[in-house]
C-alpha cells in the first residue's frame, strides 16, 4: 500500500512516545494496521508483544481483517480490541488477587437497571427512594457512579468527598456506590467501569502484576485517543510511564472530541506532551475523502473553538488538504451549483420534502445511488419525520444507531406473543397481536372484540374463546404455546410460532428491504432470548428490559441500496457521497443543555475546565465531524417552523462554516406510482337516540356511571 510522507514517518517511527494528529478522512486506521504490519514484518517484533487499543468492536474487528489480509496464514495475532476487552481479560486472569470471581457476569447497562431495582432496599436511601416512585432515581443513581468510575473515584474518596462538603444527599449517594460495589462483588457481576477501574487498582496495589505485563507490552497504540476518560489514561499511564521513553503511539483528533457527556477528557490529548515531554507528533493532513468545499467550510467553523486545540498549543497547521479532485459537472438546476450550501426552509415538512425532492434529482441526474445518501440530525427524535416521508413515497431507508429493536413491528409482534402466552388474560397485548399479518382479522373486527370485551366485563381472551371455530387460528395458537411452555425452551416456541405463522415465508415472499430487516431483526431478538429456559423467565426479563428503558440495537445491513437515516454521533467513522445535515437551528444544534437530576461535583472532575464553553465547544466539534462525513455534496438545511408558537433561529454554526443560504421553493414531493381512486363514503341517515327516564337520570347524577352501565 503506497502511503503519503508522514503516514510513512508515523509507521516507521523508531522508538518512544509517538502522538499522531490524524484528521478527518486521512487514513488513521490505514496507520495503525501498517505500524502494526511493519513491527511484525520489518522490526520482527512478537506479536504478544504489541497492544492496540480500540473503542469498539467494529474498529477492532476492521484493523484484525486488514491485518488477516497482508499477515502469512496462522500467524500469532497481536493483542487487538477494546479497552474493556483488554481489562476483561487481565481481570479474569489476575482480578482473583483483588477478591474477584473470575467467572464474574458483566451486566448491561439495562442490566445494572434490572440489578439495583432487584436489591433496591438493600440501599440505605431516603431522598432517593421516594415512596409513590421507588425506582425514579435507579438512572440517575447510575450515571453517577458511571461518572465517578470515569474518573477513578472510589466509593471512600466519594464519601470523603461528600462529609467534607456536609451533604446529606452526596452523603447518601456515596454510601449508595459503596453498597452498589459490595453487592456487585458478592453476586459476581461487574459493569463496564468497574473493567477499567478494577484493573488501575490491580496495577496501582499489585506491583509485580504491572511489572508483568509492562516488561510483555513493548510497543503500545491507542485508537480515537481524545475519546479516552480519566480512568483509561491512568491505565494506559500504568502501562506506559513516561520515566520508561515508552513505545506509546496515541492516535488523535481533538477535534473529533465528542463524547464529553459519557466521560472523555478532551485534555487528556491537549496535555500528552506535557505528560509526555520526549513525545515525537507526526500530523496527518492530507485527506481521503472530500472535496475541498466541504473540507474548507469545515475548518471555517472549527476555528472558532480556539484556543483549546492542538492548533494553536502545539503551533501546528491542522488546515485539511484535499486529495481528490473535482467531480465532473453534473447537470443540476443553477441555484445548487457550486460550494455546499445552507439551505433555509419555511417549516419541517418543507425540508423534509426538499431533501427527498434532492436525492430523486441527483439519483435521475448523477451516477449515484441510494446508498450513496445520508440524513444526518443531533438526536434520534429529529430523524421520525425522514422515517414517515421516506415510508410514504416508497423510498428505501435504513435507520442507522444504537436502539430501536424493540420498536421494529416483527419484534412487537414477538413480544406480545410471549406475553399473550404467559397470560391470555392481557387483553393489550392479545389486541395488538390481532393485528399480526398472519391472521385476517379486520381493525373492525377487532374493535368490535375489545367492546364486547368492555361491555361484557370480560377479557379479550374470553370472548375470543366463546367464538372457537370463528377465532381458531390464534386460539390455536396460544394453547399450543403454553403447552409446549411447559417443557420447551423459549427459542423453540418462538420457531413454532413463526413455522405456523408462515411469518417468515410472508417476508421473504415480500422481498423488500423492510422484510430484510425484519428477518435480521428476528435473527437478533432469538439470541436475546437463548439463554433463558422458560417462557416465563422470559417475559419477566423482558418486562424489566423495557421498563429500564432498555431498546437494543435493530438490524443493519451495509451492502444493502438504501437512504441511511443516522445521528452524527453515529455517524462518526463514516463517510457518504451526499450528506445531507437537518434541522440545523438554535435549541437543536447546539442543544440546550440539559442537567442530570444527580449532578456530578465539578470539584471531583480531574479534567481541567476549557477556557472556552465546553458544551457549546463539544457541539462545535460534532457539527464538525457531521462536515467531514461528506464526500462530494454537502447540504445543511433548517426551517423556521418545526411546530409551536416561535420561529426558530438558524444555529449559530451555520454563520461559522462561511457558506451561502439559499431559500429555495420547495413542491411536495409526489407518491411513486398511481394513486389510488377516493371512494367516497356514504353519510348515514341521522338517527335520533331513544333514552329512558332512568338512563337520562343516570346521566345526570354521573355521565361515568352512565358510561359504564349503558354504552360499554
């Protein structure tokens, strides 16, 4: 692979600590798997020797595949994958000297929900436990210790912490995160933070552990560095002291820093020097992947985060340099030539309708397809607008992020199922499950059940089993599920519903990309329910999965030819021939800052404040990194009118990027295909109501009385 000066300088740096300042699109992970190549291959280092240290399994996963590729077959592969992978594995090995079980069970973040609620008054909490509400505080409680684990705050420094400031409810919050850490020890679980934190306390009280596994990592690198919280730099600190001149390479970007609010330390990158005196820096500049519009709107708007960038504290030029040259003309009407452009709208459904009118014209005009699209917003609310149009006008879409399986029809479908199951007698549920594809059940039909069901005082079951040859098919249905409850694992009922649902059939039969999704989807929820042995385990999970708020990740599929619909926190990694950017205006992006109903101490951040304001600055940089997703086109788009009584502002960011408005006349967008003839619908003569005297009576005393005894 031909790689550039300083990609080369970077692979080929010879010893000690090594800070890489890569840019937006200008190949890091490329680096990192050369370096990696290049000790094994060229240095003829062990493999068991080099760490690399990633923030997701998907990067991990892409750096182990580049490396399979270019690596002689069975080679021994080095020690690649996430921090919490990396601490899971010391931990398992080592942690039994920390008191640990080294079979301990990781929980979930819905998990924990679930294991604080189950030993709920096994906490000593008064302000936290209000009585109407027991479990209104369970979220709260836990980004609290999310936060102190963050910063490598024990529970005693916490409740040193609280008595110095005289606080009852720090007080009671400290004494919490004690009986939280003793009660996750003593059933052999841990969360995600006790992973990192667990293992600094290993290396920090057990020496001759640290001085194992420094003497085995001589040669360190971390990933996505500015995205590393308090606690993980003291890790990798551990490993690498800066008295040893390390062979530490860090990859960064400080202005890609956008995880603030899950505990990154932005300064932990604007201080590797200093912590690192003897620390070569190498500056990535050239970029991969957008034309040179899009790169210098971009840096236009990330300017105004100085001085608290690596720019200006290293007196650096992070200015992006275009590789790639213009696209050849493509026919398109004169307004929407040239440069990105801000494009303003009178209200949502107009943007909505324009960016979709957009794409249909650049697919018609350019050599693209959909997949070649993306909308990109702040928050996962502002994308269900995209989600009914697209859906309206028979676009392909894929809703892109980290939630959203239990809002998927199929899943909904599986899940009143099991709950109908376990009690036939839950008439919402047995409602909703009337209106699976698989039965024929008109919506007048069913609602004609529900008010018999209402106004005879009866479950919906009930009255279902009073007609048994008219409702079979999902009588049927129900009893041969809780027989085969009895003996057979969840999984097996689920693949004895679908069989005789022919659900699976029907959408394959369909073969779109919603039926698609809603195979992988189902693919997705029988590995969340395998581990359970009865139906009723199940549900009871279940219950407590949605009650915690819980949503799993739905389906996702790369190599498909859809719209992708994706917040730019998810987005980021990624790149797309045409972005478009949504909903840019003040109160959305940037958002209003919203407090956590338990704050985090800011004296207990080790994180030294910015000069700048660091929530505006952190949405700076993510408006950035949504910039820097594009490779050809580039549109930023917001509306006056997205409900409600004021006129909304453009965001502030828009001026930042130096680009044109335009405010383009917008027509709504027409169905594909024919639409369908109105049929008018008859009026139906007015008939005028007989009423006794005791019913007008009873009306007059309580219209609910009336209510229940006369039209239920």
């Amino acid at each position: 692979m031909k790689l550039n000066s300083h990609q080369l300088q970077a692979v080929r740096h010879k010893s000690g600590p090594l800070l890489i300042i890569a840019g937006a699109g200008t190949g890091k992970t490329t680096v990192i798997t050369e370096r990696i190549k290049y000790l094994i291959q060229v240095k003829k280092v062990s493999p068991q020797t080099i760490l690399a240290l990633t923030f997701t399994d998907k990067a991990a996963a892409e750096m182990l595949e580049r490396l399979d590729v270019v690596m002689p077959l069975g080679y021994q592969e080095p020690w690649l994958s996430t921090f919490h992978h990396f601490c899971d594995r010391i931990l398992r090995s080592e942690g039994l000297s920390l008191g640990l079980d080294p079979d301990y069970k990781i929980l979930s973040v819905a998990e924990q929900w679930i294991f604080v609620k189950q030993h709920l008054f096994d906490f000593k909490l008064k302000y936290y436990r209000p009585l109407g509400n027991p479990t209104k505080f369970i979220s709260a409680l836990l980004t609290f210790f999310s936060r102190a684990q963050d910063e490598a705050i024990s529970p005693p420094e916490l409740l040193k912490f609280a008595k110095r400031q005289k606080s009852a409810e720090l007080t009671e919050v400290a004494r919490t995160y004690q009986t939280y850490q003793d009660l996750r020890i003593t059933n052999s679980v841990l969360d995600f933070g006790d992973l990192i934190t667990f293992t600094v306390n290993l290396f920090r009280t057990r020496p001759s552990v640290l001085t194992k596994y420094q003497s085995q990592f001589q040669h360190i690198l971390v990933d996505e560095f500015q995205d590393t919280n308090y606690a993980q730099y003291q890790l990798i600190k551990l490993l690498a002291p800066a008295k040893s001149k390390p062979n530490l390479v860090v990859v960064s970007d400080d202005d890609q820093a956008i995880y603030a609010w899950r505990g990154a330390a932005l300064t932990n990158v604007l201080n590797f020097k200093a912590d690192y005196p003897q620390a070569k820096v190498v500056t990535l500049v050239k970029n991969y992947r957008s034309l040179k519009p899009i790169l210098t709107a971009a840096y236009s708007l990330i300017r105004h985060n100085n001085p608290d960038r690596l720019e200006v504290k290293l007196n650096i030029n992070k200015q992006l340099i275009p590789t790639r040259r213009p696209l050849p003309h493509v026919r398109q009407p004169a307004d929407l030539r040239g440069p990105p452009q801000i494009v303003a709208l009178p209200t949502e459904s107009a943007e909505v309708d324009w960016i979709i009118t957009r794409i249909l014209e650049l697919v018609a005009q350019a050599n693209y397809t959909y997949k070649d699209f993306a909308i990109l917003t702040r928050a996962n609310s502002q994308l269900e607008p995209f989600v009914l149009a697209l859906r309206r006008v028979g676009l392909p879409y894929q809703l892109i992020g980290n939630r959203g399986l239990f809002d998927q029809e199929s899943i909904r479908h599986l899940i009143f199922f099991l709950k109908t199951v376990v009690n036939p007698h839950d008439s919402l549920s047995l409602f909703q499950l009337l209106h699976h594809p698989a039965f024929t059940f008109t919506p007048d039909t069913i609602f004609s059940l529900m008010h018999q069901a209402h106004r005879h005082h009866l479950s919906l079951w009930q009255i279902l089993r009073q007609s048994p040859a008219t409702y079979q098919s999902i009588i049927g249905l129900i009893s041969q599920a809780q027989t085969e409850g009895l003996t057979d694992s969840p999984t097996k009922i689920i693949y004895t519903f679908l069989q005789a649902t022919r659900y699976i059939k029907y959408l394959l039969d369909q073969a779109t990309v919603d039926s698609q999704l809603a195979i992988q989807n189902i693919n997705l929820f029988l590995n969340l329910v395998k581990p359970f042995a009865t139906i009723l385990e199940l549900v009871e999970f279940l219950n407590l999965l949605l009650e915690a708020g819980a949503n799993p990740a739905q389906a996702e599929i790369e190599d498909i030819d859809t719209i992708r619909l994706i917040t730019v926190h998810s987005a980021k990694g990624l790149e797309f021939p045409v972005v478009f950017m949504s909903s840019l205006v003040t109160g959305r992006f940037p958002a209003i800052n919203r407090r956590d109903p338990i704050e985090f101490p800011n004296d207990l951040v080790k994180e030294k404040l910015l000069s700048t304001n660091t929530n505006v600055a952190e949405d700076r940089r993510l408006f950035y990194v949504g910039l820097t997703r594009a490779r050809d086109y580039l549109y930023l788009t917001w509306a006056k009118d997205y409900g409600g009584v004021r006129a909304r502002l453009p965001s502030g960011f828009l001026a930042e990027t130096g680009l044109v408005t335009i405010t383009p006349k917008v027509k709504p967008v027409t169905l594909h295909g024919p639409k369908a003839p109105v049929i008018p619908l008859p009026t139906p003569k007015f008939k005028l109501e007989h009423l006794s005297y005791s019913q007008i009576d009873t009306f007059k005393a309580c219209p609910l009385k009336y209510k229940y005894r006369y039209v239920l």
